[in-house]
C-alpha cells in the first residue's frame, strides 16, 4: 500500500512540475519582448538613454552597444530621452524598426527660452536678446546661494560677490552694468513673482534667464528699465518617473589672512612712529628684547597670532536632495526636499556648550521644499497648483543681528603683544583701547538666531478653446508669498583684564549673566495675480503667428510700511514668423505703478525687434553654415525704483511734508514740547525714469555645429533720473524733492561663444563668454565747481575722485618748497601731491579722477568641459577687468585708526630709505595728510580667478543596471581655487575688505554622489 501510495506521490509531483514549466513557457511566449537600438543622427550607438514605455518595473536604459529590451505588454508610446539630445516621442503602433530609433544631437539654438508671463519661444528664432542657465549647470558649482554660481556663466551678467560669511554670502547681480546713479539694481522673478532666487535649491530650478535688451523686458514696462532676471521651477514629465538622490559634503577654508607682523616688529614699529611724531617710546628695549626668549612669561610678554589662534581651517558644507517627477497625461508632479548646512569658521564656538548649552559658532541651516502638481481637468482644460518654500536658520555670536563684522574688525586691528587672549588664570585678556577681545566676544555674548520662513503658492489655470478658435487659449494665476523673519537669542557680556607691572589686574567692563533677548519678528506679504490669453496659429507652411495680451497686479505689503507698494496694468506680444526666415515681434506695457501721483501712474512702453535667419535663404546653403541669424531691436523702458537718499523706492516724492523742529516752552510751569517745520517741498510732476535702448545682435553655427555663438552691441539712454536741483539756492529758507534731471549713456557689447567636438568616445567643448560696459554720466544737476575736471558729469558712474600723488616729501626744505598741503602737518616722508590747480595749495579743489569705476567694464568668462567614456571633467575661469580699486584698508594703513601694521609697510619711508620706500613713514595718528583718497592708493582691480573645477565619473549602465538603477555619478570638486592679480598678497580683488573687518574670502572643495532610480 505505502508503494502505491509513494508511486502516486512521485506521478503528481511530476505532474505539477510539468505543468508549471508549461505556464511559464506560456507566459514567456505570451509576453510581448521588444529588442531596440537607440543610435544618433551618423548611426553611432547611445549608451545611457533613457526608455519609458509601458509601466516597468524597473528603469529601462541603453547599454554600450545603445540596445534595450521592453517586456511591457501594452505600450502606446515609447519616449526616449538623454542629456544633450532632443527627446524622442512616438506611438509605438507606427514604430516599423526598433532598431533603428534615432536621436537627433540637441544644438545651441535647438532649444527653447522662457520669457515672461509663460511663454515659451524656440531660441533659432527669437530675435531679443537673452542668455540662459539651467539648475542643472547651476548644480555643478555646489553653491548654497545661486547668485554666486552665476559667475562668469551668463554673458552680460556682472557678479560682485561680498562677504562669503554663511547666509549672508550673496553676490550683487548687473545685466550689462548699470544705466543709472540710484537705484540699479535688478528684478528677480521666481515663475512670475518678484523674489529673490538666491535660496532656491538649484535642482529645483529649470531653467534661468536674463533679459537683456528691451524686447526681452518689454512686458514688464514700467519696472523693467534695470533689466530683469527670471527664473523657471521644475516640472513633472509624463511618463518619465524618476527618483533622484543627490548627496554634498565638503569643506570650506577661509583664504590667507594679511600678513600681520608680530609682538617684536609691533614694538619696534610703534616706537618708530611715536618719534616720528615726537612723541615718547612706549616699548622699552627690555622689553621688546624679552621677546628673543622662548621661555619668557606669556602672561608679560604675549605674541599672539589672533587669526591662528581663533579661526579654524576649514568649515563642513554639506547638502543633500531628493526628488520626485513623473506622471501620466492626467497628473504630472516634481517634488523636491532638500536640506543644506553650512558651518562657521570660529573656535570656541563650543565653549558655552558645558554651562548653556548653546553653541555661539556661527552657521547657515536651510530646508527647501517643493511640489509642482499639474493636473488634466478635461482634455481642454488643465490647472498647477506649486507650493515651494524654505526654512532658513541663521546663528551667529552675539546680540548683533547683521553677521559677525565686528570679531573680523578686532581680528584685523587687535595688537599681538599687548596682552594675551586669555591670561594663565582664566582672566581674558584687553586694555582701554582694546577691551573686545574677539575670544570674549565669540565665548561671553551670547547668540543672536535668525530664523526665516518662506511661503509661495500658486494657482494656475489655461483653458484651450480650439474648438472655437484654432490656437486660441487663456491662462489665469495667482500667487500668494508669506515670508516671517524671527531674531532671538540669548545676551551676555565679559570682563577683559590687563596686568599691571605690580601683578594686579585692571578691569574693563563687566561681566553680564547670561538673558533671552527680546524678539523681534516681521513679516512681509505679496499678492500677484495675472492672466492672459493667447493665440497661437500657423497658417500653410509659411506663415506662424503667435500673440498675447494680459494683466498683472502685484501687491507687496511690508512690514512696518503703512501702505502697500503696488504696480499694476497690461501687457502684451505679437510674434510673426514668415517662412522661417523673417521673425517680427512687437511687446508692450501699459503700466503704473502707487510711486508716482494720481493722474500720471501710468505710462506706455513699446519695444519691437526683427530678425532674419539670413543661412536659411536659398542663397546661403552651405553644409559649413548652420545658422547665421542677424537680429536688432530697440524700445523704451521706466523705472520707478528711484532708489535715492539711501531708499529703494523714495516713496511719495510728490507729496510735501512736515517734520519734526525746534522745541517750545509753553506754561507757567515751562514744559517743552516738540515743534513741527516745513519739510522738503513735493515734486508734483515726478514721473518715472525712461531707458531708451537698442541692440544688435548675431547669431551663428558653422562646420555642423562645432563653432557657434551669439555677439551683440547695445547702446542705452536713461532720461529723468532724480537728482537734487542744485540751481535752487538755500537762501529762500527750503528745501526741494529731487526733480527728474539726470541722463545717463550706457553702451558696450557681450560674446558668447563656443567650439566643441565629438571624436570617438571624446567629447570636449571650450566656452568663451563675456561683456565690455561703459557708461556715461550726461547731467546729474552738480553744483557749480570752479574747476572743469572736478566735475563727475562726463565720467562713468562710480569713477574714483582724489588727490595724484608725486612721491613722499624729502626732507623740511622740499616741504617749505611744496605747495601748502592743509590736511594735518607734513613731515618728510609723508606722501607728496599735485597742485592741479597750481593755486598753492593742496585742497579738495586738486582732486582729479583716478582711472576707473570698481564695478568692473569687463568681465568675462571661460570654460572647458571634456568626457571621456564615464569620466568628465568641468574648469571654469572667470575674471574682470578695467576697474580700478583702492587698498586704503586696515590691512595697509599702518598705526592709522588704530589698526595693526602688516608687511606691507615693512618698505616704509625713513632717513635711510628715501629712494626706495613704498609706503609713507608711519605715524600714530590718523595722519590726514596720508590716507586722503589718492592715487597712490588705487591699483588696476583686474583679476582672475579659477572658479571651478569639477571631476566626475558616472559608473558604466552595465553595472547600474544590475542594481536596478538609471545613473549613478560620483564627483570631487573645488570652488575659487585660486586667484591672480597685482594687488599686495593675500587681498581679495573682487572685495577688498574680505577679512579685514567683514568674512574672509573663501574656497570649496566638495565630493558627493548623485543617483536617479
């Protein structure tokens, strides 16, 4: 029986095998398995591109030999997309070979630029002139703040980078330098909403773009006169799930500190000053001969390096995203979460840890957020809805609220053998002069927190009415920002003690218990709304025609403002393409804005550009001639931001007002009480300023592709720039509001050009970018000078004026022999000047211009990108030229304000050196006579610096693949790497005060990951 029994155990077992093999032969013939090759235009294999067909499991990539499998079953299309090509899209039911799916290479002018207001243009056939960015590029510099990854990228984009203290390391931006003596700064528009973009998480960013000539800015009208930059958030693509993981981390090290000399050289310098001006030794030889024993008591005789001693080498940076984006034709999304951190360069910071649990060292935390959600309501209708934000959180040292200036400050000025940091009993250490000790004020104040909150939302809605009128469609928007500033923290203070010859100690303020601060909180909210509709339509094969028209209002309410600041009004574009070869496009803007009086808030500013795509003519085909495409434009533009008297926006110029005056006494018993005056009189008939400008412009691509770019000249006139009217004289007891006197020219040209090649497995490609600006100031309404070249009117904008230096005074019979000079009195050695007006004396009627503006008139650009199999390699360069800049900082003026001295008044004037010294004799004194504004303080500013370099290596797809992975790439990189230029060592030209009472400059080096599943 048991047989039996196991002999139909064996039959079943048999039988179930047998019958699975069969179903699985079954569904692996039932499966529909798919086999492609993905190659490019000259049939060359594409390893990496990206397959979305279907629902897989798992993403679909193309391995060296460019092939891919699909096993999905029901596939309606089949999408194809890969960095650097134009993304394929095709049903698959008209696909005859998988094997011979194509990828056209993307070029320079394939792709396609945002403007304002959503709209989209093809760059071949754009005839405005503007240059874009994508968040993408932006990432590969590993920047916290993007205005600082803008460098030397964007022709006719000027950055000025400050301070690099975290969070407060932001660089001022210019679009083709500046055309006004106010307010110049530019317009910042994140999808269409005025906001800074600094904060952004470059991944989160699709593509940036600057406006550059008046076609580009003409919707925006009565605001765009400075030119305006706009910046494009990420969205979902149908179809194209992705997961990407991004990973940083890194450091950052401060630059050289100035050269400060030590306890030994500080004394016997200082006693060289103090006989030159007559004055007694302070150091006796004794003691300044102490310094020779390395045994010597630190207490009494201290030598301390204060930026060794404090500042660390180097501060983690760190960073990491995830992303999300896909969907179908119903529902699209990208979200993004992203974090980043970036520490402060003090030691000590630690220290209040033990008793108060705080760390004072101070550091940059940011949270992004967003998800952009598009929707498919009906097959006509559709709807976004973007919510994006940050949460920013600031520390630093003390109850400041503005960074931490003042520890660099004493840094830069705090002598090294006065006193030690901390004495050998725990007192920390100061005198009278010098009582900050930055030790205490890192450890002993407390912290001051800084944290923001920052909200946009939007609604979107476009309804497509093709079914009434072909191309015919509406968008409306409304966007709503919140953004809450919070400042607390905790308050101490300390004691500083210096050592008295009889041992004791003198003290020097007083400690402070440890205290919350007060809290201080504000917040600023923006609505925007604007709609448009369009029409769209190509008619035949040679007519294209695109037009809008909309409205915006914008309402920006600040805190502490009692009235909102507003603008409002229409605007418009038409675009005419015939034949793809003559391109027309007329914008306007008919705006106003609450800055200007009733009656005259509104004004109409039109623009209207032409193109010809001269390579697509019959004539002009040539297989070495891609593209050849000349473009002009020219129209006018305001501006309302009058940006004067220190206000941005000098508001209601045209209302008179009373202030606060002299007080009266009034009573039997005399009580004062505060009076009220005339204030300045009103301008009733203030308007906006108008920026009239034209560009021309040239396109190219010749040998397929390989040599392209883009060069234009422009030329710029700003009429009615607000300036105080110097011909109303003071004796008629008031005061005026600026009037709408001034004029400015700006003309210059910017260059974008590239080379790249493909050989083999190589690809490699060489970028040269750049702008020469000049401006001119025509009238600001200057007061009456008795000599012509004291006049600023006829040179740049922010030209240095000063005194010309001819050499130091030799001895007492060359100054007797000098023209008087009244600024304090002269010595032999002090620095020597020109009488320009040969009157005698030296005064502020000698003061000539010293060459050029800071803001440099050239800036430029290069780079070199190159791959190689899985390997690539990114180095930019960026530099500025043809700016002048002035050294008279704490790190050059000697003894002067009570600064240190550093090497570079080693070569100072004395007796024995009279005919080599390069820098006056020195003086205890703010000595006026040699720190005047002079030539012999200014230098060429020109530099340039090695912004980045960037290794990476994507691992081959058959090893990511096996992982179930699309891409995974590694990279190392550095950011400012190293700078040249002719100033003294260790001075930063781009900001010369870095280090020297401000954060120092500093360099990255950074390795990180990215992986997308």
């Amino acid at each position: 029986m048991m047989n039996i029994f196991l002999k139909n155990i064996k039959t079943l077992v048999f039988v179930t095998t047998l019958n699975l093999i069969c179903l699985v032969a079954l569904n692996a013939f039932a499966q529909d398995v798919t086999k492609g090759v993905v190659k490019d235009q000259f049939g060359k294999p594409i390893v990496g591109a990206r397959i979305d067909a279907g629902n897989p499991k798992y993403p679909i990539i193309s391995n060296a030999k460019g092939e891919f499998t699909l096993t999905d079953k029901d596939i309606d299309t089949v999408r194809i997309s890969k960095s650097g090509y134009l993304p394929f899209k095709q049903a698959a039911n008209t696909i005859k070979d998988y094997n011979a799916l194509v990828l056209q290479t993307e070029q320079n002018f394939d792709g396609n630029i945002l403007l304002p207001w959503n709209t989209t243009t093809t760059k071949k056939y754009y005839a405005g002139s503007i240059n874009t960015i994508t968040g993408n590029e932006m990432s590969r510099y590993h920047n916290l703040n993007n205005s600082n990854s803008l460098a030397g990228s964007m022709a006719g984009l000027i950055t000025v980078q400050g301070s690099d203290e975290p969070g407060y390391d932001g660089s001022a931006l210019y679009i083709r330098g500046t055309s006004t003596y106010n307010f110049s700064g530019i317009s910042t528009y994140v999808d269409n909403v005025p906001l800074t973009f600094s904060q952004l998480d470059p991944l989160e960013i699709d593509q940036i773009s600057i406006l550059k000539d008046a076609t580009a800015n003409g919707t925006y009208g009565i605001t765009g006169a400075n030119k305006a930059l706009i910046v494009t958030t990420k969205r979902g693509v149908a179809y194209q799930n992705k997961i990407n993981f991004y990973s940083q981390f890194g450091f950052i090290k401060p630059n050289a500190p100035q050269n400060y000399l030590g306890a030994k050289d500080y004394m016997t310098l200082y006693n060289e000053a103090a006989v030159n001006d007559g004055l007694p030794i302070r150091f006796t030889p004794t003691q300044i001969a102490a310094y020779d024993d390395p045994n010597r008591n630190m207490d009494q005789y201290p030598d301390v390096d204060w930026y060794k001693e404090l500042i660390k080498t180097e501060a983690v940076q760190q960073k990491y995203n995830l992303t999300f984006s896909g969907g179908s034709n119903a529902v699209r999304y990208f979200v993004l979460l992203g974090y980043a951190k970036q520490g402060g360069l003090f030691k000590y910071g630690d220290v209040p840890e033990k008793l108060y649990q705080f760390n004072s060292n101070n550091s940059f935390d940011r949270y992004n957020f967003r998800t952009n959600i598009d929707f498919a309501i009906t097959p006509s209708l559709t709807a976004s809805v973007d919510l994006g934000g940050r949460l920013e959180n600031q520390k630093s040292p003390g109850a400041g609220s503005s960074g931490t200036n003042g520890i660099w400050l004493n840094l830069s000025r705090y002598p090294s053998g006065l006193f030690p940091m901390i004495y050998s009993n725990g007192n920390i250490g100061g005198n009278s002069q010098y009582a900050r000790n930055p030790y205490g004020i890192i450890t002993n104040t407390g912290y001051t927190n800084i944290a923001t909150r920052n909200l946009l939302g939007t609604t979107r809605i476009n309804q497509n009415f093709n079914k009434l009128v072909q191309g015919l469609s509406a968008t409306a928007a409304f966007s709503y920002y919140n953004s809450y500033n919070n400042i607390e923290g905790r308050t101490m203070d300390f004691a500083s003690y210096e050592l008295q010859s009889n041992g004791s100690y003198q003290k020097f303020g007083n400690d402070v218990s440890l205290a919350v601060r007060g809290r201080t909180a504000s917040q600023d909210r923006l609505n925007i709304f604007w709609g448009k509709v369009d029409y769209q339509r190509t008619f035949g094969t040679k007519h294209e025609l695109n037009a809008n028209v909309g409205f915006n209002q914008s309402v920006n309410t600040k805190s502490g403002d009692d009235y909102p600041y507003a603008t409002q009004g229409f605007f418009g574009r038409v675009f005419y393409n015939y034949n793809k070869k003559y391109v027309a496009e007329f914008n306007a803007g008919y705006n106003g804005s609450e800055n200007l009086p009733k009656g005259d808030r509104y004004g109409f500013f039109p623009s209207l550009a032409l193109g010809w795509i001269v390579s697509n003519e019959d004539f002009m085909q040539n297989a070495k001639i891609d593209l050849f495409k000349l473009r002009a434009s020219y129209g006018i533009l305001g501006n309302t931001d009058f940006g004067i008297g220190g206000d941005a926006r000098a508001r209601y110029l045209y209302l008179s007002n009373y202030e606060t005056g002299s007080s009266y006494v009034f009573g039997n018993t005399p009580a004062s009480a505060a009076g009220r005056r005339e204030g300045q009189l009103g301008n009733e008939n203030i308007t906006w300023e108008t920026n009239k400008i034209a560009n021309i412009g040239l396109d190219f691509e010749f040998f397929k592709h390989s040599i392209g770019g883009s060069i234009d000249v422009f030329q710029e006139r700003r009429n009615d720039i607000l300036a105080y009217p110097s011909s109303i004289s003071s004796i008629g007891g008031f005061t005026t509001k600026p009037t709408n006197v001034g004029i400015m020219e700006n003309k210059g040209i910017d260059w974008d050009i590239y080379y790249q090649r493909k050989i083999g497995d190589l690809s490699f490609a060489v970028h040269a970018l750049g702008s020469f600006v000049k401006n001119k100031i025509t009238n600001m309404e200057e007061q009456i000078q008795p000599y012509s070249y004291l006049y600023r009117t006829g040179n740049p904008l922010g030209t240095p004026f000063g005194l010309t230096s001819i050499g130091f005074f030799k001895d007492q019979n060359d100054i007797n022999n000098s023209p008087r000079q009244n600024f304090s009195n002269v010595k032999p050695g002090d620095i020597k000047y020109k009488d320009e007006n040969n009157d005698g004396v030296i005064d502020v009627y000698d003061q000539v211009s010293l060459g050029n503006p800071n803001l440099p008139q050239l800036y430029y650009g290069a780079s070199l990108d190159v791959a190689y199999k899985g390997f690539d390699m990114k180095v930019l360069f960026q530099g500025a030229g043809s700016r002048t800049v002035s050294i008279l900082y704490a790190g050059t003026s000697g003894f002067s304000g009570g600064n240190k001295p550093t090497d570079f008044v080693l070569n100072r004037w004395t007796p024995a050196t009279t005919a080599t010294a390069t820098s006056p004799r020195l003086s205890l004194g703010d000595n006026a006579n040699n720190y005047q504004s002079s030539s012999f303080w200014t230098r060429d500013g020109s530099y340039l610096r090695l912004k980045t370099v960037e290794l990476g290596y994507s691992l081959p797809q058959s090893l990511v693949s096996k992982v179930k992975l699309a891409n995974a790439r590694f990279f190392v990189s550095s950011f400012n790497l190293y700078t040249w230029s002719d100033l003294p060592s260790n001075l930063d030209p781009e900001f010369i005060g870095a280090g020297l009472g401000s954060y120092p400059r500093t360099k990255s080096f950074n390795l990180g990951f990215n992986v997308e599943f």
